[in-house]
C-alpha cells in the first residue's frame, strides 16, 4: 500500500515533495441483489451463473484456473458501476486538474524534489490538502479532499493497486453503501489523527481510507470467524498483518523526515477497526451479538471522534495562518 505523504509546511520554496513510499499500495445482507453493478451479481463462475451476494466473497482465490488473466490478478470482481471503479476514476482526474493547476499557477506540474513525479506542497494545499490551520479556520472539508489527492503518478499508482485488488471484492462483501461509509470514515478518521500527531504536515493520500479498510477487515474477520470456511481465515489474518508490518516498518525508516504520515496510517487503521463492527456485514443474519456488535462499533467510533474533534480545534502548531 502506497503511504499518504506529509510535506513539510516549513517548506516555502516548493521544492519539499515527499519521497516515495512504496509496497502495497453496515452490515450488508446476505441476500443477493438484482442487477449487475451496485453490489449485485458478480462476475460468471465456472460454467453457471452462480449470485454473489454481500456476503463473503473469498480475497484469496480468483477465476482462471492456474493461470488467471491480468484482471483477475489485479482487480478481482472488477466492475464497471461501482464504488471503487468511481473513486478511483475521480483520483486519476484529480492528480490531472493538481498538474495542470501546478503548471499554471505555482512551480510546475513536475518539481524537481518530488520523487513521486507530481507538484510542489502548495499546489497541494490550494487543492484541498489536510493542513491544520486552514481547518482551525473553518475549512473542514480538508478532513475529507485528501481522500481524492494524490502526491503524484507513482504514489497514485500504487494506491490504485491496492484499492483495486480488494475495494472490488470487499464492496461485494459489505455492499455499497457499507463500504462507502467504511472508506469515506476511515479516511476522515485518519486525517484526524493526522492533525493530532503531525500538525505541521501537508498531507494528501487515500492510504488512511486503504488502512481503514484493512482495520474494518480485521472486525469482519473477528465477527465471522466461526462461519468463515476452513483455513481460508488464517491466510487471509495472515496476509492482513503481513501488510500491516511491512508498511509500518517502511513507514519508520523510508523517506526523509515529513515524508510519511504514519499518523494517518494509524489513524485510518483505528477508525477502521472500530467503524468494521458496526458496518461490515455477518454471515449468520441471526448471530445473537450482532446488535452489541454494532452497538460497539458506532458507539466507540463516535467517542473517538468527539474526542478528536475539540482536541483539533485546540492543537497549537509552528504554521502561522492560512
């Protein structure tokens, strides 16, 4: 999973991009829907056209026997009208418009200490970044334009990687409206945390939404493990930590120092590990716990962030004004 970046507000010449950092980029029903895009029918498996549900939809195995084809491989369950193909369309056009508003207004599409091959930090911060005194003025969209903000074509590239090969699958799992709230609270959760921890960053990204997936994975895991099939729960467990360890390694020694906001990362992860109880979905419909599930899950996300919020308001920084 690409890592949201920070850029250093100090820096006023423009020419402090971040470095790369590379790698890995409620309750839908267990009925299936009619249709072909919006959380209904999947794609066609083996010879019969066989529902997939938002219920459980395996991340581990894919169609195409031995040798799947490149979709299949990079974006399982890829659709057309969905969430995930939608967020993503809009990122893509969203780094175009920050060039293009690079190039004409500030240093250039391209500045030479941007590694991941995008504009300077103020392009950024005009375009809607996180930055904590323009929110302590009142710009509280700036929790959520960093979903959609990228620091350039490779940090975008490899978010897109990740986002692509599970959003498809876990949009099936949870359904549409579930996993648009997952993506858009965990991103606001993760800006929170940024402003919190790192109050002097500029930062843009959906890694905090993609590590907020990964957090409301973990409670669906936690959720369905009795229902889950055979010893597909712990590869997937397992993958899920692998990812988690290698990123936040990266996130501790790669780059120089305001490159990586590993505050958002946190951030996301946390809200999404709250938020997973209250909208991913259980496999058993009649599970007793399921309503102190949700119960737990909307309650500790709320307290969070109304212990968050004020704290934003009243976090001193080292930026000045707006």
């Amino acid at each position: 999973m690409s890592n949201i970046h920070g850029f250093s507000a100090n820096n006023d010449d423009n020419n402090g991009a971040p470095s790369s950092g590379g790698g890995w980029g409620g309750g839908g029903g267990g009925a299936p829907q009619q249709g072909g895009g919006w959380g209904g029918y999947g794609d066609l498996e083996g010879q019969g056209e066989i529902p997939i549900p938002a219920g459980h939809v395996s991340l581990l195995k894919v169609s195409g026997g031995a040798f799947p084809d490149l979709c299949d491989l990079f974006c399982p369950r890829f659709r057309y009208l969905c969430f995930t193909t939608i967020i993503s369309a809009i990122q893509v056009i969203m780094l175009i418009v920050c060039l293009i508003v690079g190039a004409t207004k500030f240093d250039g599409a391209f500045v030479k200490g941007n590694d991941m091959g995008g504009p300077g930090p103020q392009t950024f911060k005009y375009m809607g970044a996180k930055y904590l005194p323009c929110i302590q003025e009142g710009q509280v969209y700036r929790f959520v334009t960093p979903i959609v903000l990228h620091g350039g074509i490779l940090h975008l590239a490899s978010n897109l990687f990740f986002q692509c090969r599970v959003g498809f699958i876990f949009e099936l799992r949870w359904g549409l409206a579930n996993y648009i709230l997952t993506y858009v609270l965990t991103g606001i959760g993760a800006s929170y945390f940024s402003c919190l921890m790192s109050p002097n960053s500029i930062s843009v990204g959906a890694s905090g939404a993609l590590f907020g997936l990964i957090g409301a994975d973990i409670s669906y895991l936690i959720m369905n493990w009795q229902y889950l099939p055979g010893s597909e729960k712990y590869q997937e467990l397992c993958i899920v930590i692998c990812i988690l360890i290698i990123n936040f390694l990266f996130g501790m020694t790669g780059g120089g120092e305001g490159s990586i906001d590993n505050s958002a990362h946190f951030g996301g992860l946390v809200f999404g590990f709250l938020i997973g109880f209250a909208l991913t979905n259980l496999l058993q419909a009649e599970d007793p716990r399921g309503k102190m599930y949700r119960a737990i899950g909307w309650g500790s996300y709320l307290a969070l962030s109304l212990i968050c919020l004020p704290c934003i308001f009243l976090v001193v920084h080292s930026n000045g004004y707006c």
